[in-house]
C-alpha cells in the first residue's frame, strides 16, 4: 500500500485575521499555524490506519515554504513514514494541484488522500484538481473508506445525506468529518519524527489563470438588537418588519 | 455564452440549479450574450429552466449519469463548453459542484473561482468575483484571466427568479466513457430540506442540558418550516445525529435566517453560520461572545423563552 496524504498549513482556528494595509496580503505576525484539520484528523489518521493494516507506506506531502517544516513533523509524529516538501509559496488551488500532481505522477500512488478542504482560503478545489491532472476517480467529502483488496466501498456526504459507493484502486478521495477519528502525538512519535526523512523537491513552472486582486474585512454588524424575554411578539414582529425573513 | 450546468439530484432540480441558471442569466447580460443550461441524465421538467432564464436548454440523457461520477460529468460538460464555445461555465458550491469544478478547470485550462457569492465585474477580458475566505472572517477578491472562467456559486447567495418562460430540451449527446465510479446507494433523510439548502435553521447546543428536551425546539422548527441543526458537542454526546453538525468541522450553511438556542458562539461553531444573513441568539448568559455576532438577541432561560417563541410564532402564522 503506498499511500499519499496531502497536508496544507494555515492559521489556527481562532487566529485573529487582518491584511497589510492595501488588502493584498495576509497579515501573518502574532498568527499561529496549524496543519489544516481535515487533513490532520481524518485524511492523515485513516492513511496510517491503512498502513498499519496492511502494510506499505504513506508519505505527507506538503507544497509550501521551510517555515511549514514544524507542521510536517507533526504529520510525521502522528504516523507518517516519510515526507516531501515542494519548496514553493502555494500561490493558489491550481498551482498547488499542478506541484502536486507532477510528483506523484511517476509515484504510482494506491490512494491520494486530501482533506475536504482548507479553512483559510476555503476552496474544495485542489483534489478535483490533482484527480483530472492524474485521469484518476475523485471521491469528494468522504465519511468513510473500507478497503477489501483492490475495491475501496466508502461513503460520501452529499446535501442530506450519504452515498455510498465503490472504486478500484488508484483514485483521490477528500476526507472529512467520520472518516476516523483524531489522534495526538505521543512522545515516542515526536521522537521517531525528527529521524523520518523529509525530502525537498523544487516546483514546476505554472501559469497563473486567478489571481487575489484583494481582501477585505466583512462590514461589522450593526450591534445585537435585544428583545426582553417577555415579549416574543415584538421579536417576531421585528423578524417580520424589519429583518424580513419570516 | 454562458454555459450553467443544472444538477439534478436524482432527477430533481433542486433550488441550487435555479440559483445557477438565475445567476447564469445575469453573467449573460454583463457580458452580451446569452445563458445555456446543461443538464444530465434523464432530468424532470428541465425545461422549467428556461423560466430562470436559459435561453436553450440541453440535455444530454444517457442514463449512466444518473450515478454521479465527476470524472463523466466533468467530460461531459467540458465537451458540451468546447463545442457551443462557452467563455463562461457555472457550477453550483454543492458535493457535485465542487466536485466537477477543479475538473473542469484543467480540462478547460480555465480559471476557477469557487464558492462565489455575488455578481462579477467585468475588467476587459477578466472577470472580478468575490467569495467569503477564513470561514467568514474575511472577503477576496479574485481575478480571472483565462479566456474561459469557471464559477461555483455559493449557495443562497442568488434568489432563483423566474421571470421567463419555459423553452423546449434539445437532446444531445456526448461522450460517457469516463466513469469509474459505482454508486451502490444513496441514503437521503426524508422530509426536511438538507441543511445547505435551507433559508431557515433552527440550532441548539449544550445549554438544552439533554436530548430528551429536543421537542420545544423540533416544534420551532416545524412552525417555520426549518430545518434543525446543532453545536458540534451536542453531535458529538449523540444528542443529535452527527449530520446536524454545523460549524468549521461541520457543515457550512448561509440561511436567511439562524435561530440559535443555548450556544455560546464559539469561533469554530460561527465560522459555520456567520454568513447568515439574520441571526437571533436565545442565551441566558448576556456575556455570551454569540451576542456580538448576532442581529436580534433574548438573554433568558431558554426553557421559557423557547415555548413562548413558538406561541408568538403561531400566532403569527394564523394571521399571516
Ligand atoms: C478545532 C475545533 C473545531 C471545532 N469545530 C466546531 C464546529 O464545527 N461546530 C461547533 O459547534 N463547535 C466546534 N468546536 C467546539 C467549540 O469550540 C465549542 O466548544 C462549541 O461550539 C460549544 O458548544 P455549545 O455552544 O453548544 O456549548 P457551550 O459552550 O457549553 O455553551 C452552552 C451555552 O448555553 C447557554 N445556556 C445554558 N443553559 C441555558 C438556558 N437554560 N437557557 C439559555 N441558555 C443557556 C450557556 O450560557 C452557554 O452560552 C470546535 C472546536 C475546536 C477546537
Ligand atoms: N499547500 C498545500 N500542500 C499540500 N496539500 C495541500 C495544500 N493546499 C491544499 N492542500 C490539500 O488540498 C485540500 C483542499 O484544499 P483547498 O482546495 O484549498 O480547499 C487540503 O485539505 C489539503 O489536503
């Protein structure tokens, strides 16, 4: 089983969000990162729970700058075998599919795992992406993944509900929410990491088709408008009124 | 032209396609030329699409599209763009949009901007498109240069609008060879409109103490016709099924409205909801960090609050 985990970095959850002064840049100072959670909890944890079954590797993979080198160790501290960073700023979802998916064109891949997507630029793009570059099945927004030799059966989250279907392997598949559960490093992972070869692996040359032109803070609420807790009517009158949604 | 690929769940289209062609018509119009609506697989009442303003509508009714597969759909609809010449294609931001979109991008060698939530401006031969980034915290702007555009459109970010008449499907046909994929199944929860889609949710989190006391909130819902939800420990201690779960870790929604019933507002559970466009919060903390995110607020017990909600709601609905 030779698997592959795509891990992305981005600002902590909580992170305070702010850009330079013309809107062009992601203001970074004082921000804390973390690998993207749909990638660490459930994309990476059900990769290294396949390994552990049925043997192989899974190597996290990372496009992006020397100072995400903390967030790989940690991919390889919670389970991963090897990584490989491709030293480059990740410019956008197209540019980061298109590194991604000339590395692992010649790797010969069983599965190509992702997480349903980044929360910082909350896109969904990269695996469709990296699936039509490799001619490869994409399974989106997964809940579940069973493999049974070469068929995987796993479950999909579509509007309402699941679908359940199967693919032979190779193919890339998005993991989200239910796919496993999370799981914290311990010492001897932390240990183990520092020794796991991280390997670095220079960009392809990319055409840009999108770029940011700006970013903008949302226009601040107006402030919560409060109704005493007697008066429902009044409550129900101003969502008729004056917010007109009812 | 633009071309709008209308999905059809099962062979419904559903509000999200209405949303696309409506949105589709008004790209036309900024740009000159006309909207086309796409759909696959044997679809009811496709024609209806000429209502939200395509002014053709093919269809393309080989029945192995009927299980969804991106790598045929996306062959499909790629075809379906070269061949009519489209500049434009237009997805909706659901499980089979986003799943098609990045597809389409590299077979189309377009731009993609996905989970877009209003109109473009038009710079020349770029297109400008605004979508909502750090789970709500912010807003960008990006650029399209390629000469031809992908866009996933956000759900309820358009009102469908149907100001036009139906016209007659023309049948196509294309090439279907691509899917892998076999669909064994497709389990739906009956009754209630799915999360994403609905225009009013009912949301309640660890202050109901248990699920045992579901019900003034489930009568709520059932008033307003809304679909319920809840914070991500209430999903997580089982009170409610995981699918309820909205927020980072959940499910995204932008309703028109967000009832939310004893839940802090946590920044992991507003990154899911703070693109509603009208919240109320009903907290018995005042202090609570949900009250500076929301519109209308009640600092009070929510087991009286709640049941004179749904009186007031009642009364409401017999007059209106
Ligand atoms: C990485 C990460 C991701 C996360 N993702 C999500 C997510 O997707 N969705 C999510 O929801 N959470 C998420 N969380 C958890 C989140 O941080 C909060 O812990 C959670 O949202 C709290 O849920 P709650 O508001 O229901 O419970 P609590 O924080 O316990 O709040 C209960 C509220 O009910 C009020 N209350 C109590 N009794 C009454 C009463 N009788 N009447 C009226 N009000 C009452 C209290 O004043 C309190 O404000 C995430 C956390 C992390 C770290
Ligand atoms: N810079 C990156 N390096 C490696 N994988 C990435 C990177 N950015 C995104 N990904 C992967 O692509 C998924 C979806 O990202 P997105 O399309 O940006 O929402 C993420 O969950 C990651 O698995």
């Amino acid at each position: 089983m030779k698997l592959l985990v795509c891990i992305s970095q981005t600002p902590d959850t909580t992170a305070k969000v702010s850009f330079n002064a013309d809107g062009t840049e992601f203001n970074a100072a004082g921000v804390q990162f973390i690998m993207n959670p749909y990638d660490e909890w459930y994309a990476l944890v059900r990769a290294c729970e396949l390994r552990e079954a049925l043997g192989g590797a899974v190597v996290a993979l990372n496009v992006g700058p020397a100072s995400n080198e903390t967030t790989i160790r940690k991919a390889l501290a919670i389970g991963a075998d090897e990584a490989v960073r491709i030293n480059a700023e990740p410019k956008s979802a197209a540019y980061t599919a298109k590194q991604i998916a000339e590395y692992a064109r010649n790797e010969k891949f069983d599965i190509i795992f992702l997480g349903k997507e980044t929360i910082d630029y909350n896109g969904s793009e990269v695996g469709a992406m990296v699936a039509e570059y490799l001619d490869l099945p994409y399974i989106s927004y997964a809940s579940k993944l069973d493999l049974n030799g070469n068929v995987a059966t796993l479950e999909r989250d579509i509007e309402g509900g699941v679908e359940v279907l199967e693919v032979d392997l190779p193919f890339v598949v998005s993991a989200a929410k239910g796919m496993a559960e999370q799981r914290i490093p311990n010492m001897r992972g932390i240990m183990t990491a520092r020794t796991k070869p991280l390997k670095e692996v220079q960009p392809v040359s990319f055409d840009e088709p999108v770029k940011a032109v700006r970013f903008t803070l949302p226009p601040a609420k107006a402030g919560v408008k409060l109704v005493e807790p007697d008066n429902m009517d009044e409550l129900v009158r101003l969502l008729h009124e004056e917010a007109k949604v009812i | 032209m633009v071309l709008v690929f209308a999905e059809s769940p099962r062979g419904n289209l559903k509000k999200a396609a209405f949303e696309a062609v409506t949105y589709g018509k008004k790209v036309a119009e900024l740009l000159g030329t006309d909207c086309v609506a796409l759909t696959l697989g044997t679809v009811k009442d496709a024609a209806e699409l000429g209502r939200y303003g395509a002014s053709r509508v093919l269809n393309a009714g080989d029945a192995s599209f009927e299980k969804f597969d991106s790598q045929s759909h996306a062959a499909a609809i790629a075809d379906v763009a070269k061949n009519n010449g489209a500049s434009v294609v237009i997805t909706s931001h659901t499980s089979t949009g986003k799943a098609v979109a990045g597809r389409l991008a590299i077979r189309l060698n377009a731009g993609l901007v996905s989970g877009v939530n209003s109109l473009p401006s038009v710079e020349g031969g770029a297109l400008r498109l605004k979508k909502s980034v750090f789970s709500g915290k912010a807003i960008a702007e990006y650029e399209i240069n390629s000469p031809v555009k992908i866009i996933s459109l956000m759900g309820n970010a358009v009102k469908p609008e149907a100001t036009g008449n139906p016209v007659s499907v023309e049948n196509i046909s294309v090439s279907t060879g691509a899917g892998r994929i076999r669909v064994k199944d497709v389990k739906t929860q009956e009754g209630r409109v799915p999360l994403p889609e609905a225009e009013i949710v009912v949301s309640a989190g660890r202050g109901m103490k248990g699920p045992e006391h579901w019900g003034i909130v489930e009568e709520l819902a059932e008033i307003l016709g809304a679909t319920t939800a809840c914070s991500r420990p209430v999903a997580d201690s089982h009170w409610r099924p995981h699918h309820e779960h909205v927020g980072q870790t959940g499910i995204a929604i932008r309703p028109n409205l967000y009832i939310a019933i004893g839940i802090s507002g946590a920044i992991q559970h507003l990154a899911g909801v703070n693109n509603s466009k009208v919240i109320v919060v009903v907290n018995k903390d005042p202090e609570a960090p949900f009250f500076k995110a929301a519109d209308y607020g009640v600092v009070g017990d929510l087991f009286e609050v709640v049941p004179r909600l749904n009186e007031a709601f009642k009364k409401f609905k017999a007059s209106n």
